[in-house]
C-alpha cells in the first residue's frame, strides 16, 4: 500500500485536524499511518539485513575469517568504580542490544492486543491457528529427523518467522498483493513472534535463581511507580528498564526477554493532561498570534509555550505507538544488521557435518522452514475454514495463503537467535546456521516465484473480469 507523499500527507491531516475529527478518528488514522511506515521499514530493512548476512558469509570464508570471529569476541567492558562488568562483543549484541529488538517486538503485540490483529478472538482465531500450524509441523519434522537427545534440543529452531526479510520479499511483488495478504503475513509473522518468546521463556532459560526475579521485581515496581505519576519520557524509563534486564541476566533465563516485558507495559493510551492536545496547540498558537514581537529582550517568554508545546507534541501519540516509531528504523536498520554480520558467518569448512550427525540438524531445520512451515500454516487455515470456525479475509484466496505460507518459512534472525540458545556445540550450531540461511533462501525464491505466478494469475482475472462488464 502506498500513500500520498509524505508533505501532501502531513497536510491532509491538518486539514482534517481543523475539522475537528473527534478522538477516535484521529487515533485510528494515527494507527493506520503507524502500519503503513512499519511496513515501508521493514521492507527496507529486509534488503539491509539480506546484505548483513551476506558480509558476514563472505567474510567467514575469505582469507580473513580469523579476523571475523577474533572481532566479535573482544572485550568490552562497563564499569563504575571498582565494579567492572566485562564481556564479550557479542554478548552485548546478542543479549543487550537484541533486548531493544525484543522491547520493538513487545510494543508491537501490545499494541495487536489493544487495537490490532489480537483485539478481538474473532479477528485472531484464524492468524493464530495459522501460526500454530506453522510451528507444529517444522517442529514434529525437525524432531523426526533428530532422535538423539543432544540434537532435538534444537526443536524450535525452524519454527520462527523473520518478520523483516518476511515483509521484504513481499514487497518486491509489488502493490498488486491484495492489502489483506499482508495483513494476515503480519499478524501470523506477529504471532510467530510471541510463541518464540514463549519457546525460548519455558524451553531454553536454565537454571533459574530466585534472587534475580525480585531484582527484576523492583524495576517492574519502579516503573509502575513511573507510570502512576505520569512519567511520559522514555528516558525516565532507562534505569529501571536495566535493572529488569540485569534481574533476568541474574535468574539464568534469557535477558533479552526483559524488552518483551517492558514492551507489554507500555501504556496504549496516551497520558491524561489538564487540558486536551489539540486544544493545546490552539491555545498556544492563539497567545503567539495575538502576542508582542518576539525580541532578544522577551525571548524568555517563549519558555513556558514552547515547553508546553513539545508535552503536546510528545503526547500526541500513546506512548506504545511514539515509542516503537522512534526505535523501530533503529532495530531494523541498526540492530538487526548488526545481529546477522555478528552471527550469520558460517565457515562452510569449520562446519563438519559428517560429526555427531550434524547433517540431520542442517536437514530438520531446512525441510521444516521450507516444506513444514507453509504446510502446517495452509493445513491449519483450511481445517479452521472447514470447520466453519473462520473464514478468509476479503480478497485472500488460497493462492494468497500458500503465498504466506511460503513466505513464512523465512526464518532468518529469530532462528539464528534460538540456535545459538539451543546448541553449545560448534558443529551443531554451526549446522544448525546453515540450515537456516539455506532454508529461509530457498523459501524465498520459491516465495518469489510463487508470488509472480499468482499476481499474473490476479491480473488475468481482473482482466477477465473488466472485459465481462463491458459486454
């Protein structure tokens, strides 16, 4: 979907501001203009990402592949005194910088849940059974293939969708793809996200110390503590953000999952103010029209309207939605690229896969991204659609399905993510890369070629269909 240009857009939402659109309207075009830039982002994003992964390749197989894994693995160290937390660069990518990618992810579902694809069971029955379609079957197929009890540990690997390079291949179809093809890849792709979290909560956290969770308590008081008050900068959030992360680092399971708590908490609505925004900036608007000129001498005066000013701006927008748009090009331009060049480099030759059966982990993966993922998301569809329990959105034929079936066997940076919890040993994790660069590359093309077959089979309809009404 694409809109007006952004000036033109900014304009015609000030003329309906100066309407009067009530408060409904304006949050609901706030949400959809929210969707549209998501969506344009992580189309982007995924050519970004897709380029990341393919440095990080070329770099884990060139003459310089020492340098590439000797990089990730300085030190970097945060200290305050004689307190020195020490660690790997690859540790701060993977379990701090990814809690940012997570506190994305969490705003996202929060915001499903309040207003989206999640907010009503009727709405959601379908993408959620579609999803968990899409992650029983690659899971049953990976486990079929991998007995042995050190090589099943990584069940969930080929069960995640990556939302980006999801969204990415998408959108080199062009605007053809129905709206609400779209819609339903993201909310399965959505949903994906959340059983992952809730994988890697239950199945891949150690373990787990009881002292770490009440220091996770008290940056979760804290920042109830915030919200009561009427805290409405995200900045005021950091430090009690950092002690849930540190309280999770402490228990043993994932830290990064603290940005999935943070994200759940973040307000949908936006914070009460004396007097309505809108009817703010008319106030304000109306004392610098009727005030004196404004000289070097009463510059001061603008203090108290311009502070009031930029509390409206920032209150504008509930905080779930200001919030995920101001780290949402960061995450998918920044974070994720950097998460792929980090671990994606997989050295073809250090990887053996005639050792401990590291081929059958490479295979389970592979077939259960590329074979698992659209039949167990297209089974489970039509068993809700048989069963009369759902049925398809408006202009999403079967076609469409099998289109978000293939292109959810995507899995790229969740299931690198769940590898590397999943696998301690180098020749597994390493198989286990491979599986999903080569699964996820293979679900694409055939995605792509999918794709074009099915565009040209909508424009021969709509052809039909125009020459119909003209006889």
């Amino acid at each position: 979907m694409v809109g007006p240009p952004r000036g033109k857009r900014v304009a015609m939402a000030h003329r309906r501001l100066s309407r009067g659109l009530s408060r409904s309207q304006t949050l609901a075009e706030q949400a959809v203009l929210t969707f549209e830039r998501f969506i344009r982002i992580e189309a982007a994003s995924g050519v970004v990402l897709l380029g990341a992964a393919a440095v990080a390749l070329i770099w884990a197989n060139s003459l310089f592949a020492d340098s590439y894994h000797a990089f990730w693995h300085l030190p970097l160290s945060v200290g305050l005194g004689e307190f020195v937390f020490a660690k790997s660069l690859h540790f701060w990518i993977n379990d701090a910088l990814m809690t940012i990618f997570f506190l994305v992810v969490g705003m996202e579902i929060r915001r499903e849940i309040h207003e989206g694809a999640l907010s009503r069971l009727d709405q959601a029955l379908l993408p959620v059974a579609a999803a968990t379609g899409g992650v029983l079957l690659p899971a049953l197929i990976y486990v079929s293939l991998n007995t042995d009890p050190v090589r099943v540990h990584g069940w969930a690997v080929p069960v995640a969708t990556d939302i980006a390079f999801a969204v990415g291949v998408l959108a080199l179809l062009g605007r053809s793809i129905p709206g609400y093809v779209r819609v339903f890849l993201l909310a399965l792709a959505i949903i994906d996200d959340v059983i992952a979290v809730l994988i890697i909560a239950f199945f891949y956290s150690g373990g787990l110390d009881i002292s770490g969770f009440l220091v996770a308590a008290i940056g979760i008081f804290l920042i109830l503590g915030l919200q009561r008050m009427g805290a409405g900068s995200a900045f005021a959030y950091v430090v009690p953000g950092a002690i849930v992360w540190i309280g999770l680092l402490m228990t043993g399971a994932h830290p990064t999952l603290s940005g999935v708590v943070l994200g759940l908490m973040t307000p949908v609505l936006p914070m009460p103010m004396r007097e309505a925004p809108l009817e703010a900036l008319s106030r304000i608007a109306e004392e610098l029209r009727n005030g004196d000129a404004v000289t070097t001498k009463d510059v001061h005066r603008l203090a108290h309207p311009l502070r009031t000013l930029r509390l409206v701006r920032r209150e504008m927008l509930p905080p779930v939605i200001r919030v995920q748009t101001a780290l949402h090009p960061w995450v998918a331009f920044g974070i994720m690229p950097l998460f792929a060049l980090a671990n994606a480099g997989v050295s073809i030759d250090g990887v053996d896969l005639s050792v401990g059966g590291a081929h059958y982990v490479m295979l389970g993966v592979g077939v259960g991204l590329v074979l698992g993922k659209p039949i167990g998301v297209v089974a489970a569809t039509w068993l809700m659609v048989r069963l009369k329990w759902c049925q398809l959105p408006p202009g999403v034929t079967w076609h469409g399905v099998w289109l978000i079936g293939l292109l959810a066997g995507i899995g790229f940076t969740m299931s690198i993510f769940i590898a590397m919890l999943a696998f301690e040993n180098e020749s597994l994790l390493g198989a286990a890369k491979l599986g999903v660069l080569l699964g996820s590359l293979i679900a694409a093309l055939i995605g792509l070629a999918w794709g074009a077959i099915y565009v040209r089979r909508m424009r021969r309809v709509a052809a039909l269909d125009a020459k119909t009404e003209v006889h």
